[in-house]
C-alpha cells in the first residue's frame, strides 16, 4: 500500500484540546457492548437518489432545527443552474420483494453497464494537467465545504515565538498508514515525506529529531524521505478558540504527478491512497497520466553497468494501482461534482464522510441523529453505483459517518452498515477524532489485502483501526514485547512478529474477534 497525502507538522499556538490517555503498559481489554440504537438499515422505497435539500427532514419544522443546529457551516452555495441538489440519473426502484425483506443488505443495484467517459489523453506537458479542467465540466470551486465537522476559521494574528509552539505529527497519509500498521508489517507501506536536506554530519533540517524518532517507531520502511532543493516538510499552524479552529497553512502540501513516484518505492504498489490536497479533478489528471503511462506499447529501458548498456522491459512500465480516493475537504462542494462522477470508473473506492458527501450535492449537512441522514446517503451511494464505480462496476463507495459507523455499498451485493466499535456506554472512551477517517480507509485497504478484496470484510479491520486512533490525542502507542504468536489462520499472511505487537497496550485481532462476536460474524 502506498499513501499520496500529507505527512505533515501541526504547530500549535496553545496547547491542543485536552483529552485522556492510554497507557502503554495497559494490557486489559475492552468489553464491547451492543448500543441500542443500532439496527439494520431498512431499505429506502423512493426512488429517488437523494431527497431535495428543502425535504431533508420530516417536516418543515425538523428542518429549520436541522439548519439551526449547524450555524457555522452554511449550506455549499450552488456554482451554476446546472449544480442541481436533485440528482437526474436515478436507479431503477427496489423490487416488492426487496423492500418487504428483512435481508440484512438494500437490494443490489441492477447489473446493467452505463456508457464509459473516456479519459482524455495526456497533453505534451503532465504538469499542467492538474490546472486544465475538460470544457465540459465546472471549474473548481473556493466555496467552503460541509465536511469540516469542526468549525474552522483563518488567522488574524502574527506567529507566536517559537517557544509558545507545540509541534506534532499529523497528515492523512500519516494516519492512514497507521491504520493499516495495526495489521501489515512496515516494509508492506509507504509514502513519500518531505523535509529539508540535512548537512553532511546530520544536523540542520526542518524536523525536529523528535518527531523524526516517533515516526521510525512505526517502521523506518514507511517514510520515504524527499530531500530536493528547496523542499521543507508540510507545515500548518492551528489554534483552537473554544470550538473553532484556526487553521493556516506555512507549507503547503505538494501535489505529485505520476512521474515523481515511478522513480521511488511507492511505484507498483497493489493499492494506492489518494487523500487531501488531492481533489477530484486533481485526480482526474493523475488517471489521465496513468493511462498515458499504461499506453506506451514498447516500455523499455536502457541499463548501464560501467561501460555495458542493455535495453529490456522496464518494471515501472505498467503500473494499475487500485485507487482508494478521499476527496480533501474544501473540495467537496457543487463545482466539483462533475469531476468526481467522471473519475469513478478509474477508482477501486470512493470514500467521503457524510458530510462531504451530501456536499457534493449542494445537501446541507444533516445531523447524525435525524431519521432522514441514513436513506439520503443510501439514495446518494446507490446513485454513485449506478454510474459505475470501479472497473467494470465493481467497486466500492465507503461512507464514514462519525459514531454512527461507516456503510459500505457495492453493485453486486448492496449496502451495509457496520457500527462503531466504541459505541452506547464505551462512548466515553473516545477523546479525539483527529485522524480517525484517514486511519479507517488504512485499516479498510489493509482488511481488502487480508480478505482477497472483501468489501465489507475489510470494513472490520478499518472499524478496528479508527478505534485504536480515537482512544487518546495524536497516534497511538506501538509497543513490540517479546514474541507471544498468536498461530491464528487470520495472521497467515502477516509478518512473524505482527501477533506480538501491542497498540495501547492491545492486539487489533483481540478487537476484532471481539467485534465479530457483537456482530454474530465469529
């Protein structure tokens, strides 16, 4: 697996919001309770993909308390007449048979085969593909999303003195490829991290030995290290004002074209993560170099050893990674809808959280405990299958949805949802979010690696993944004691030392074993 995101150094100006801690020497596990409000979905008659935003709830009254309970996050303005909240291409209705059922899926979408968009192909130069939107789609947008659960504002105020700044690792790369940690060994991931080129004798560099220390902890395999002139690690600057952020960017995150990862390790990797600063379209430009790349009928390449040359096929000649995409939050608005429906078919998973997702249709957000939020985003996700996601229409859309869980849908056999793993009385065992998603979709391609590509199997893995992220602020507590294996046929395929391996002071395969008992899947 390999990660295209951020690894990146959050400075804060006061101290992150306060939260518990795990310790590491903590060896009890945690009793799983089933909460009560957790029942499987039924299945949505409407036909209709998504309701129009003016009746996402019940009544008018429910939702003028919808709207009143989300004043900071304004409903996406629309960009164009064409931005219609109302979705026009809709799936065929649910079967009587189906919709009377109490089969724990949503009847499966019907297996018929839209007309494929073709991807255009590369210009001269791929480094202008990023900024070249088709004619036929919107630009991009600077509207401001729903998706950021946290109400998030700009600086007005100069930096602190360096003193005043607490720095720590954060990035969605970072937490994804933790996520997936809990279950591969670190030589099986990686992604690329910038930093400032050290002097000769070690010193120098813009990260600070600390955090360089508690990233090799994880595995030094991981953090391939991008040390070109002039590069500096990714840098943001937050403060938290009761509960809004500031947010400032002091690095930006970079964007990667196709051709500066085939020269590194991340080339050929089975799975490739695309997550934040990557939009829809930014990723449309990445699918259109990767066809250019694929096209080429005679790969070769040209090899010298001392004053010998050779020419043969050149291993990086083909590469068709299974791309499992989360949109970055200030995308996820009208004006990129287009480029994220034309994008499906070159994606294996397409995963949004709830809010970014009713986002793309100019919906605005619902909240976690109205009736209405589970048959809107199962009518947007069925909608997102009829298109066609993945080859031939085998993907997959995977919804995070906070402490409701996560639903995973699929053409071939429908929707379902999958509670979170610390829910009902465990609640209070959740002290900050922060990372959560990114580590769920690592966790997710790590239970699509252990399980030959199981949907909703891996749905499990990630579940457990974001429950270890969740437990305290910043990433969790590896600890490698002496070797215990645990000789299950769930490790087969893992390294000798996975089933030894501590996090929190637990094993992810004891959660998981626990959540297939809750869920009557042991």
């Amino acid at each position: 697996m390999a990660s295209l995101g951020t690894v990146l150094i959050d400075a804060f100006d006061t101290p992150p919001r306060p939260s518990g801690t795990i310790s590491a020497s903590s060896t009890s596990r945690p009793v799983l309770r089933s909460p009560a409000s957790y029942t499987q979905p039924t299945v949505p008659s409407s036909p209709d993909p998504c309701p129009d935003p003016s009746h996402a709830t019940s009544s008018s009254a429910a939702t003028a308390a919808s709207s009143q309970s989300h004043p900071s996050l304004p409903p996406t303005p629309r960009e164009s007449p064409q931005d219609s909240p109302v979705l026009t291409s809709q799936p065929p209705p649910a079967s009587a048979a189906y919709a009377s059922s109490t089969f724990p899926f949503p009847p499966p979408v019907p297996s018929f085969h839209p007309p494929r968009v073709a991807l255009p192909r590369a210009d001269s130069d791929p480094s202008n593909l990023r900024s070249t939107p088709s004619s036929n789609l919107a630009p991009a947008s600077t509207a401001p999303p729903s998706g950021a659960l946290t109400p998030q504002l700009s600086f007005s105020s100069p930096p602190p003195s360096p003193a005043d700044v607490y720095e720590t690792l954060g990035g969605g790369a970072l937490y994804a490829l933790i996520g997936a940690r809990l279950w591969l060994a670190a030589q099986q991931l990686g992604t690329l991290v910038n930093r400032e080129r050290k002097r000769s004798d070690g010193s120098g560099g813009d990260v600070p030995q600390r955090l360089e220390r508690d990233l090799e902890v994880y595995g030094g395999d991981m953090w391939v290290w991008n040390e070109g002139e002039g590069t500096k690690m990714t840098r943001a600057r937050i403060r938290y004002e009761g509960d809004v952020r500031l947010y400032q960017h002091i690095v930006k995150a970079p964007y990667r074209s196709l051709s500066s990862l085939l020269p590194t390790p991340l080339a050929n990797a089975e799975y490739l993560h695309v997550a934040p600063p990557y939009s829809p379209q930014d990723l449309h430009a990445l699918l259109v170099e990767l066809e250019a790349h694929n096209g080429d009928p005679t790969p070769t390449e040209t090899r010298r050893e001392g004053n010998d040359v050779s020419v043969g096929p050149n291993p990086t000649s083909s590469w068709r990674p299974k791309i499992v995409f989360e949109p970055t939050p200030p995308s996820c608005h009208a004006g990129q809808k287009e480029w994220l429906e034309r994008i499906l078919s070159g994606i294996e998973v397409l995963s949004p959280n709830h809010e970014e997702l009713l986002s793309f249709y100019s919906i605005p957000p619902i909240p976690l405990t109205d009736p209405t939020l589970r048959p809107t985003i199962e009518r947007i996700i069925s909608h997102l299958l009829h298109l066609g996601v993945g080859a031939d229409g085998q993907g997959a859309v995977v919804v995070r949805c906070g402490k409701l869980g996560a639903v995973v849908g699929t053409r071939k056999a429908g929707l379902r949802w999958f509670p979170a793993y610390w829910a009902g009385e465990d609640e209070s065992r959740v002290k900050d979010v922060t990372g959560a998603g990114n580590a769920f979709l690592g966790g997710y391609i790590a239970g699509l690696s252990h399980s030959s590509g199981d949907p909703y199997e891996a749905a499990l893995y990630a579940t457990v993944s974001a429950s270890f992220v969740v437990e305290q602020m910043g990433l969790p507590v590896l600890l490698t004691p002496s070797p215990t294996p645990r000789p299950t046929a769930e490790q087969g395929n893992q390294s000798p030392s996975s089933g030894s391996e501590r996090w929190n002071g637990d094993s992810p395969w004891n959660r998981l074993e626990a959540l297939r008992a809750r869920l009557d899947l042991a």
